[in-house]
C-alpha cells in the first residue's frame, strides 16, 4: 500500500535493457543502454536497500566489473543464486555470441567466461534476435527470417 521515489546519482543518466539480479538486500545491475550516450558502456552496479520502519534505506555503488552488453538472455540455473546470460549485443549491430555465468554470494557477484554453443549459421549471420529464459537451464531463442 506504500511506494515512494528515490533518485540515484549513479542512475541518473537511464539505463535500458541491462539485466538484473537480486539477492538478500543486493539488486545488481549489469550493463544495459545508457539513453544519454546512446551507448553500452560496461556497467555494474550495485543496488542496496534495506528495509526499516517508516522508509527504506537504499544507496547505489558502482562496481568495476561490468560488462558492455544489452538484451541479453538469462536464466536461472537450478535453486541457488547462479545464473547463465546467453548472447546479448555489444554495439546496435554487433551480436555477443558470448556466454557467461553470474554467481550470487554472500561476497557479492561473479562474473565468469562460459564456453558457447554452437551457433548455427541463421543466428550468426541474423541482425537481430529474440528469446528469454524458458525455465531453469534453458533458453528459447527466435531469429526471425526474410518475409517471416
């Protein structure tokens, strides 16, 4: 029944499609496009809100080991804290054929290179591409086709 706004210096500048991860009282943010610069600079941050009566106490803190990604795809790989992002874009028309693993813990976050699957020659060569998480360790992707 409550809600209230809270700015943040470190955010100001707007963010899209970065992703998101949450444990506890942490919220990280990773990557994304920054709407000022009309760029994807490599970001992480760190969103602390703790819950007390009356008002939440929320401070942000900018982290050195982001990552220059966008629209990327992520799913949950089984009940702990651990996650696979799957592709994403680096620039508007420079795909992340990439995979990476995000490990949640009671020391922070950990980002770590991940082997990529093969990627078949539609996606390679396909300006664009969709998907999202279809449940724990797996992914639906969708290029779309000439005409389709």
């Amino acid at each position: 029944g409550c809600s209230s706004a809270h700015i943040l210096p470190e955010l100001s500048h707007g963010q899209s499609f970065h992703l998101a991860f949450a444990r506890a009282e942490c919220v990280y943010f990773l990557g994304g496009h920054s709407l000022s610069s009309d760029s994807r600079p490599p970001r992480l941050f760190c969103l602390h809100v703790e819950l007390l009566q009356g008002s939440p106490l929320i401070s942000c803190e900018s982290l050195n080991t982001g990552m220059s990604i966008s629209s990327a795809i992520i799913t949950r790989t089984g009940p702990t804290h651990r996650y696979i992002i799957l592709g994403g874009y680096k620039l508007d028309s420079q795909k992340r054929l990439e995979c990476s693993t995000v490990t949640l813990d009671e020391k922070g976050i950990h980002i770590d290179h991940l082997e990529p699957p093969t990627w078949i020659p539609d996606i390679i060569h396909s300006r664009t591409w969709f998907g999202g998480s279809a449940g724990e360790e797996s992914i639906l992707l969708g290029v779309p086709t000439e005409g389709r």
